[in-house]
C-alpha cells in the first residue's frame, strides 16, 4: 500500500488520469478505513481473528485488479476504497490477532516484532516499485506482480489456518482440531 500510494504520480501519468483523483480518493479511503475499522471488530469478535486473517487483503487485490484494468478516472475512488476497507480490517486485526497466536508473556515481544517488519516492508515497497519503474516494466504488469504476491500470501495465510498446522499456546493439538 505504502508503494502503491508513494508512487501515485507515476501511476496517474502512466494511467492517463489526473493526480487530482487521488486527492478525492483519500476521503474515500479514510471513510472505508474508518467502516472497515468498525465494521471488522464484531466480526473478530464473533469468528475470531485468526480464521478472518486470510481473508484480509481481498477488498485490496480487488482494487488493484481494478486498478491494472482500467484507465478511467473513477476508478481511483474505487481502488481507493477498497484498500481502505483492508486498511482498516487489518488495523483491527492486528491488534486482535496477537493475543490469539502468542503466550500472554510474550505479547510485547510480538507486538514489536510485527511492528518492525511492517515498518522494514512499509520502507522496502516504494523503493521496489521505483526498481520496477525504472527497469520501464508498465504500470499494469506492477499491478499484476501486486496481484500475484498478494494472492500467494493470502493462500499461505489459509493453508495455515488449516486445523492441526498451528497449535497456539496453551491449546493441546487435540483441541485444536
């Protein structure tokens, strides 16, 4: 998201649309990541974080695909808001899914953690996709790789939910079944 949104200009002058458009396509972002926000607490609530966790990024590789596809103009609003519903799905998620996964003790250890690699991630994407521009690979093959990438780690993110692949603490195997 974080390269998806430094590299904007490119993308507009690549896509042929108005940098203007991203400027209305924030407010759409932060209204669907405030709805996100509230709308996926009684959802971890109710299913637990750990089985919604796979399902995250699909409101934003719809968006991307959304956005590889088209060069109308509109279609910022819409990529927009749906990378703010994962935006603020995961922002929720998160924060939930820790307590779920590791030992009470070793919450902030995790927490930490997953902060430092969202953060080596958040810096590392920019500068691959400036890579991929330079190299003069076309917007939409960027989007695809996006695409891709996401897809793959959506799909590692279901495998492991499969019951037996991961036992959290405190939960023998049997019950984790």
């Amino acid at each position: 998201m974080t390269a998806l949104f430094f590299h904007q200009g490119a993308i507009s002058t690549h896509k042929g649309i108005e940098l203007g458009w991203f400027a209305a396509g924030f407010t759409v972002f932060a209204i669907t990541s405030v709805l996100g926000a509230f709308g996926s607490g009684p959802l971890i609530d109710k299913h637990s974080a750990r089985r919604l966790f796979p399902w995250h990024l699909i409101p934003m590789m719809a968006g991307i695909a959304v956005l590889a596809t088209t060069h109308q103009p509109y279609v910022i609003l819409i990529y927009m808001g749906l990378v703010g519903i994962t935006v603020g799905f995961a922002t929720t998620l998160r924060t939930a899914i820790i307590p779920e996964l590791v030992p009470l003790d070793e919450i902030g250890a995790a927490r930490s953690t997953l902060t430092a690699v969202m953060v080596l991630a958040s810096a590392m994407g920019p500068a691959m996709y400036g890579w991929m521009f330079a190299a003069d690979i076309r917007i939409e093959m960027i989007l695809i790789i996006t695409l891709i990438v996401m897809a793959v780690i959506t799909l590692m993110s279901w495998v492991s939910e499969r019951p037996g692949f991961y036992v959290p603490p405190g939960v023998t195997p049997q019950d984790a079944q």
